[in-house]
C-alpha cells in the first residue's frame, strides 16, 4: 500500500464509497506533527515574502486573513508536502490512481480574532480543467466546527454554480463572464451542512463539485490550513472564461484539449517514471473514484 495510507483494503474501500456518495471524506492525521510544523513555519515565510497570487480575505481593519498559491515552486516545505509525503499517496489512493497531477497549493492563514468564513462554493468552476478532482483540505491548527470547513453531502451530483468572489481587495476571479452561463449558489439550509472539529494534521478530502465554505465562528488563536487540488493523469485543459486569475498568470503554455500534466501542473506520485509517462503520452488511467459519481 501507499506510504501514508492504510494498510486496511476495507477502511480504504469505505472512504472511497464516502467520497463518492457524499463528496466528502474526513482522513483523520493526514498529516502528522512534524509536518504540521514544517507548514506553519512555510506559511510564514511565504508571508514575508509574498508572490503575484497573494489575497487578502479579511477586510481593512479587521484581523489579518490571508492566502497564497504556488508556493511549491518556491517553498522547500511546501514542495516537499506536495511531492513526498503522505497527502500524495492519499489523493492518488483516493482517486484509484498511481500518480496525480498536482494542479495547485494554496495556504490560508487567520490571525487571533479573525472571522474565517469563505463564500459556499465548488472548486470545479474555478478551473480549467475537463472533468472532477480532487480538494484536500488539512487544517494545521486544532479548530472547532463553528470556523472549520463545512460542506453540503451530495451536493457533487447536483448543478455546477458560478464562482464566487474570496478576496477583499483585488479580484481573483472573472464573476461577470462566469455568472452568465451558471446560475448562483442558493441558499444553503442548516441542517443540509456538516462540519467537523479538526485536530492539527487531520484533513478532509473534497470532489471538486462538492459545495464547501468554512465558518464564521472567531478563532481565538492562528488558524492556518492549506488546500491542494489534484488531477488524475488523463485529466485535459480546457480553455474558457470565468475562472480564477491565476489560469493567466501562469506561463503552462497548454492549449485547449492539451493533456494537464505539464511543468506548471507537474504528475506526482510514487511510480512517475518511465511508466507514467507511458500513460500520459496514452492520456490513459483507471476510472476515477470520482467520474464514476458524474450526473
């Protein structure tokens, strides 16, 4: 088995079936305490010194929240989380692939008293890609439900809605051009939400259609998590408007129907080698966990 995953076939078969009934799965100790550290510590340092893609969330005068992406191409620790370590082998598991495209890194980060609530969304319509992948949300700070992430069960098998905006400063994504064609995320009742309270490490894996926020409850201490999003090895571009800025900022030079998997969007995994590449000159893999959930 995968380093990091489960020897029980059973216990992993179980969190396959719960991602793709209700595109969601709670990976209890995702990450242990040694990683959690060495992400904190990356957080601070991209902080110090933040690229082209930083966003401030939280607005003027209130506590500090904030974001980043793509850090693995510059962080020691961020790339070593996204290339050696067990969230790797858990969203290749997850998916039922050896490999993964690693599509992006993205860190958030509270200050004491901050509000961390995020608009309910999906991640699919912010990207540029053909088909669901896979989110995988690790908290790495201890936090209660009231301000961890919170999703909608079942809600992956429903419609695709427009994108909403996170930042409180400059946009990152074109709302306008996305809102023409999908309609808006509604109302989402109270008892459709599930959340948990979250230790430092444990983590919790996302269908990209599956409608998420996090809650509005006031952190009493730093809150940071970092998200990261992954694409089976046949997952293609597909070139379109409406989607987060960062499509445009990056030079991935892929044109419409380009298999993903490129320097920007690098495969991972525990087998990349000459077989991998096999499959993606194929643009061939198994059935994903997730496609078979597709409406």
């Amino acid at each position: 088995m995968s380093l990091g995953t489960p020897d029980d076939l059973d216990t992993l078969a179980r969190m396959q079936r719960d991602l793709r009934v209700a595109g969601a799965v709670v990976v209890p100790g995702l990450l242990d305490d040694r990683w959690c550290a060495r992400l904190r510590d990356a957080i601070e340092r991209c902080r110090e010194r933040p690229s082209i893609h930083h966003g401030v969330l939280s607005r003027p005068g209130s506590p500090l929240v904030d974001s980043d992406l793509f850090r693995w191409t510059d962080d020691p620790d961020i790339y070593a989380v996204t290339h050696r370590s067990p969230l790797v082998a858990w969203a290749a598991t997850l998916l039922g692939v050896d490999d993964v495209v690693l599509v992006e890194d993205q860190w958030f980060a509270s200050e004491p008293l901050a509000t961390t609530p995020t608009p309910w969304h999906q991640d699919q319509p912010y990207y540029r890609i053909d088909r669901p992948f896979l989110t995988v949300w690790v908290t790495l700070d201890d936090v209660d439900g009231d301000s961890s992430l919170q999703v909608v069960g079942g809600s992956h098998r429903g419609p695709i809605y427009a994108p909403a905006e996170f930042a409180a400063t400059a946009p990152t994504v074109d709302t306008d051009a996305a809102g023409g064609s999908l309609p808006p995320v509604p109302v989402v009742a109270a008892d459709a939400v599930q959340t948990w309270s979250l230790r430092a490490g444990d983590g919790v894996a996302l269908d990209s259609r599956t409608l998420h926020a996090t809650g509005d409850g006031v952190v009493a201490a730093p809150f940071r998590r970092i998200s990261t999003r992954w694409a089976e090895p046949a997952a293609r571009y597909v070139a379109r408007s409406g989607t987060a800025a960062f499509w445009d900022l990056i030079p991935h030079g892929l044109r419409d129907g380009d298999l993903l998997s490129c320097a920007a969007f690098p495969l991972v995994g525990l087998h990349v080698g000459a077989d991998a590449a096999g499959r993606r000159r194929r643009g061939a893999s198994p059935p994903s966990p997730l496609s078979s959930s597709s409406t």
